[in-house]
C-alpha cells in the first residue's frame, strides 16, 4: 500500500508529534468528508482514503465512527474556545470580552461552507449521541459562563444569566441562519456587526438601571426637601438592609427638627405656587410623573424587590403601575374639582369652593413603600396641596426616587419632600402646628397615637390600618376559583398584605376538598431568590419580623390547629440567609386561637369550617378589625347579601385583593378613617369653602 500509513510504521516512528499530525490529518479529511457526504453518508473507509491513511489506523487512534466524530466535534469546539480565549486575553474592558466571544464564535473560518456543513451534521446529532451532548453541552455553558462573567459590571445582576442567553442566541441564531442560507443572509462581518449592535442597545438600556442602582443604594441617602437632597444637620443615620440576603443596601440620614422645619417651610411655599395653578396644569405635571414612572418601571421595581424583599414576579407589574395609575387617575380628576352654585333667591346666591387643606404629611408602611406614596401623593398633590412624606424605615428607598421623578415631571419645589426615620420623626410632623393632615399606611397601635397627637392640633387624619379579614367560601362556590382568592388572599407579598383575608371561612361540605386543593396548589409555589423572575414568595422584610411571623406558627402548633403545610421557616440554601418563611395553612381553627384573632401579616392561613350564612356573618365580624371581606359563591342574591351584613370597608365578591385605583379603599371599626383612591379620595384632601353673594341691599334691623 503505496502512500498508506500502517499501524506497524507508526508504531516503528513512535513520535507523539508525529501522531498529533496524523490524527490532526485524520480529522481533517473526516471533515472534509462530512462537507461532502453528510454525516450518515460519511464511513470510515471513505475518510480512509481521502486522508491517505488505513482504516485499521483510524480504528486503532479513535476506536470507531463515533470515536472519530468526537474528536472531530471537540476539534471545531476548541477552536472556538481557542479564540474566546486568544481575544480575551486582549480585551482590556468588560465590554470587550463581550465582543471576543462575539468574534470567536462569528470568526471568518467558522463561516466557511466545510465547516459550516460539518457544524451542522453534529448539531444534527447532539440529541442522539450522549458524547456529542457533552461536548454541547461544555460548549453552551463555557459561552454563557464568558459572557455572564463579562455582563456582571454592565447589568444588573438578576438580569445578567438572561441577557447572557439572549446575547448567546443571538450568535448562534445569526450564524444559523446565515449557514442555512448558504451565506447569502450573512457573512462574519455582518454578523458580528449586527450582534454587537444588539449588545450595545442592550446594555445602553441597562446602564441607565445601573446608574439609577447605584445611586439609590451605593452612597449615603439624604433627605429630600425643597427640590433636592439635604445635608441631616444631627448626622444621625440607619441602614437599609435586604431582606432576603441580610446585606446593607444604604446608608440613609435621618431628619431631625430642622429638617422637619425646612421642609414645613418649602412645603408651605411651594403649596402656594401649586394651589395657585390650574387643575389641568397640575394633571399634566401628575400625568408625566406616571409616564415616568412607567419608563422607569424596571430599575424601579428591582429597587422595591431589594429594600422589601418581594418577588421582582410582583413589583414589576403591580407596585410601581398601582402608583402609575393613581397618579393618572387623579391627573384626570384634577381638572374637573369644583364647588358648586347654590341658588339662595332673588337677593342671594352661594357657592362653594373645594380648597387644599394645605400641608400634608403621609406616613406610610414597608409592605407597598411606593405604592402607598403615590396613593397618599396623587390626590394630595392633584387637589392642590403640598406632602411631606415620611417612609417607613425599613424600606426609604424608592420614595426618594418618586421626589426625583416628580421634579423631572415639573413639580415646583418644595411640593413633594421625603423626610427619613422612625417613629420619632414621624411623631415631629404628626404634632407640628403648621402641617394640617396625616394621612397614615400602618398598624392600629400606630394610627391610634397619631390620632391623638394630630388631635392636639386637630389635624384631619386619614388611617389606613391593620386588620383580620375574612373569606367566606359557600357550598356553591367554584372551588378553583375560591382557592385561588384563598392564596391571593393570603401569599401574595409573602402575606404581607394589609387586607388579607386571613380567616378563611368554608362550608363543611366542601371543606375537604378545598383543602386537598388548596395544599396542592400551595405546595407548588416556589419561594426564592425575590429577584429570579420565576420565585413566587420571596423574603419577609426582616428578622424581628420572620421571627414574630414563626411564634404566631408555634402558637398555631400549640392551640391545636392542623397543619396542613409549611410551618417552618425556608432555609434551603441561600435562602437560610434571608428571612424566608414556607407558606403555611393551618385546618381545624377555631375563633379564639391567637393565630385566628391576630394580624401576622405574613404567609399564614387560618382555615375555619362553618355550617350556615347567619352563624358565619356573625363569625366573620366578630373582631375589632374592619378592612375588607370576600365572599365565594355562584348565589348572587346571597354574595349581595352577605357582603352587606359584613362589617368591612372594601370588600370582593368572587375575588379578593384586587384594588382598582377607581375603587375607594378603606376600612371601618379599627381598621381605619377616610379613604383612600377613588373619587371620595377628594372628600379627605380638600375642605369647602361656603361664599354668601348678596344680590340687594342689606335689610339692618340697626
Ligand atoms: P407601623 O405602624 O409600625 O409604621 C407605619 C409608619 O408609621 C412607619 O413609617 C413608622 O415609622 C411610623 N410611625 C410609627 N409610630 C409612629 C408614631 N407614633 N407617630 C408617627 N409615625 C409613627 O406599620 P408597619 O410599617 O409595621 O406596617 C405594617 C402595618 O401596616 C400592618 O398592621 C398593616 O396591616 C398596616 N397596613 C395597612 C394598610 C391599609 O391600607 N390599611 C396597607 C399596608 C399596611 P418607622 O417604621 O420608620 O419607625
């Protein structure tokens, strides 16, 4: 065999670059093979011959077919991860090793048709052969692992292992169908063109999220009075930490008197500019903060997801669009307010004019922190008036970024102000002579010393309390759907939710079932990292808290309560370093156990049986609390019925939790004063003024 290199001279040369070569000289003409015949067509005999070699000698260095297809794939995998590697060692900028692995794997050889044929005839047989799964699957993960490495400082994190798959489809999308077109779609350079291009828009949108990141949590958060940030005359602060990680996310100063007096003063000046303009000019001010807060709907949403620990799955498309549609509901409003004309006679009329009540100050609570300053913010601010807004401690972070937005917007100075602290601050506006409303988001111990210090200065109060809800789910309910407002009612925000229908009331005849349902479905949650877009029940908002959360379970285990699941706090691994409490349900409860009377205002259901409507009602309003109240049934004449002998200020039927800004929200007995949203929302931000005209003369007795 003239030309044919033998097992036997091979073994007489024993020179491993010598081996190198021929295996090299071997892989080269399977390619060259594949190119030709496709992968089924390829045999070792046909290789054999084009590369000069015997077939016994292919057998001998690579076994059999697959053997050598192996080697092949790992070839054309090395080659690329060789110039990942080459290129990157260049690259002097993250951004630049994002480019390499761009380059490297759109290179000009890897869009030449041999190669690109044999590409193709092994992507053809990854699903089927496990060895060239491997090599893929090494392949896949190294693509991803550069480029998440590289996106780490360009994105935020939650966002990086996405856009690292994004920008890895994108290569080899490109380079697909640019082969599959046979070139005529692509070439190299396009190709890498087109992708960096995509990259580049990619990470400008993400910059900007960075930029607003790192700014609300990289640096000491000051107060925001008078249009900008103030230095804290006291140089007392407190931190901010995530929830569901335990880190530090900022440092914020804390406003002490003379901030408070700063921002009574710049309140009062800028209410005056503002009151003076009309309800239209202040809808349109209104109405592109909410466009603002729309635009910046992501960095604003993750930022709430740091400081609260809610599942980015929720403040993404509930807690910044809420405070988005308030702000646009009451833009509207803003230009329709007015008194009204009151015919007195023929010597007379009256009429009435809806005034600002003047300064007020919103003090709001850590479950929904910038929901509940819009909420708070847009009727006040629409009906003329200036705010101070006070956060609550644990989460002060996005209420300042609502004081930027408002100034963006044209807000004049001084008209929205963010005071930060604790309770202490909170008490200086509550008692401060010059400010004329409260308007409070917190627990009923709360609202009940804010009443009493506003009462000093009779302030109007608005209190938006705590409260022990009940569901009442009847015989004739749709049970799926009864379950699902059971566990909107009772998960969402990891419970932490003021108007939760905690008391979970079911007919006896159907209770079995529900609860076979209800288990199945609250055991399939996924409770997680609140920033993986797939994690349902994230981190309550701190330890004291998680941990009064996990007595209220104990005491649950202890009165005797059924535990249907859950029942301990989530500790699978990064979890055990943030506050993470399972899901919990608990049967067989009765009305007085401390878990069916008491606000835990976390993931704990209490369900109840009961036998009929009467007996129920009574149940249901047999507490101090009044917030809210649902009913599941498919009689309409009882749901109207019910919901109107339950002693609740906002109440569903057939749903639970939903709260449309159209719709006044509130409570009664000690869950609360005045409304919030809604038209009656007006009622508590403005006060009449009563104008006698006389139309003749005085008629004196004197
Ligand atoms: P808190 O009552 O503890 O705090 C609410 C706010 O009031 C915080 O900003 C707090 O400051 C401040 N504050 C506390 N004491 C005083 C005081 N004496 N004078 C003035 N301000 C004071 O409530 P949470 O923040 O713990 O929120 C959870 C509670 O809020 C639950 O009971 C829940 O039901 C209720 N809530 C009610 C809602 C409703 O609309 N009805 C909606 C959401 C929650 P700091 O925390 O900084 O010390």
């Amino acid at each position: 065999m003239i030309g044919v290199i033998t097992i036997t001279t091979l073994v007489q040369q024993n020179n491993g670059s010598t081996e190198d070569s021929r295996r090299g000289q071997i892989i080269d003409a399977a390619i060259d093979t594949i190119a030709e015949l496709g992968y089924v067509g390829t045999t070792l005999a046909q290789i054999a011959a084009r590369g000069g070699v015997s077939a016994p000698l292919i057998s001998h260095y690579f076994h059999d077919k697959n053997g050598l297809m192996e080697a092949v794939f790992r070839k054309l995998v090395q080659r690329v991860a060789r110039g990942v590697v080459v290129r990157q060692g260049r690259a002097q900028t993250p951004r630049a090793q994002i480019q390499a692995v761009i380059d490297a794997n759109l290179a000009p050889e890897e869009f030449d048709s041999r190669t690109g044929i044999a590409w193709l005839a092994f992507w053809g047989q990854v699903i089927h052969i496990p060895q060239f799964r491997r090599i893929q699957v090494v392949y896949q993960s190294r693509i991803l692992s550069n480029l998440r490495h590289a996106l780490r400082p360009l994105v935020p994190a939650h966002e990086v292992p996405e856009t690292a798959a994004m920008i890895a489809a994108m290569i080899d999308g490109v380079w697909l169908r640019a082969t599959l077109s046979d070139w005529s779609e692509t070439n190299s350079d396009s190709a890498r063109l087109m992708v960096s291009h995509q990259v580049d828009m990619t990470l400008a949108a993400a910059q900007g999220k960075m930029q607003i990141l790192q700014r609300a949590t990289g640096q000491v958060q000051k107060n925001f009075i008078n249009g900008g940030f103030v230095n804290a005359v006291g140089g007392e602060t407190f931190e901010t930490r995530n929830p569901a990680t335990g880190v530090v996310l900022s440092i914020v100063e804390i406003a002490g008197a003379p901030e408070i007096e700063q921002a009574v003063a710049a309140a009062r000046a800028g209410q005056r500019i503002w009151a003076r303009m009309t309800g239209a000019q202040r809808g349109r001010v209104l109405n592109e903060a909410a466009r603002l807060l729309r635009a910046k709907n992501g960095e604003l949403a993750m930022l709430e997801t740091l400081d609260t620990g809610k599942p980015i799955q929720e403040t993404s498309v509930v807690d910044v669009a809420s405070g988005a549609d308030c702000l646009e509901y009451f833009a509207g409003i803003a230009s329709g307010l007015a008194g009204e004309q009151v015919d007195l006679g023929p010597a007379a009329f009256g009429y009435t004019r809806r005034e600002p009540l003047g300064i007020v100050a919103g003090i709001g609570a850590w479950n929904y922190p910038l929901q509940i300053a819009c909420w708070k913010a847009a009727p006040a601010l629409a009906c003329g008036n200036a705010m101070i807004f006070k956060p609550a401690e644990m989460t002060p972070l996005t209420a300042l970024r609502l004081a930027e937005i408002f100034k963006e917007a044209g807000l004049p100075d001084g008209v929205f102000n963010v005071v930060q602290g604790f309770a202490a601050t909170g008490r200086m506006l509550t008692q401060h002579p010059g400010i004329h409303k409260i308007s409070l988001t917190g627990e009923v111990g709360t609202g009940r010393a804010v009443m009493a210090d506003a009462a000093a200065s009779l302030k109007h109060v608005t209190l938006e309390l705590g409260g022990k809800s009940p569901l009442l789910v009847f015989e004739d309910a749709d049970l799926d759907n009864a379950v699902s407002g059971a566990l909107l009612a009772n998960f969402y925000s990891a419970g932490e939710v003021c108007s939760n229908g905690t008391r979970v009331f079911v007919h006896e005849q159907v209770r079995a079932e529900f609860l076979r349902r209800l288990k199945l479905r609250t055991e399939a949650m996924r409770v997680g990292d609140p920033l993986d877009p797939a994690t349902q029940v994230g981190a309550l908002i701190s330890p004291a808290h998680m941990n009064k959360v996990l007595s209220y379970i104990e005491a649950g285990k202890a009165e005797g309560a059924a535990l249907v699941t859950g029942g301990a706090r989530a500790m699978a691994g990064a979890l055990a370093q943030g506050c993470f409490v399972e899901p919990t349900i608990f049967a067989d409860c009765h009305d007085e156990m401390k878990i069916v009377r008491e606000e835990i205002f976390g993931p704990v259901m209490c369900v109840l049986s009961f036998r009929d409507e009467d007996e129920v009602v009574a149940r249901a309003n047999a507490t101090r609390f009044g917030l809210s109240a649902g009913v599941f049934t498919q009689d309409l004449t009882r749901a109207h019925r019910v919901i109107a002998n339950l002693e609740a200020g906002t109440c569903w039927i057939n749903h639970f939790n939903v709260t449309p800004i159209e719709l006044p929200f509130g409570g009664v007995k000690q869950s609360g004063l005045g409304r919030e949203n809604g038209k009656a929302a007006i009622e508590h931000y403005t006060q009449i003024k009563s104008v006698y005209v006389a139309l003749e003369k005085i008629d004196a007795p004197y």
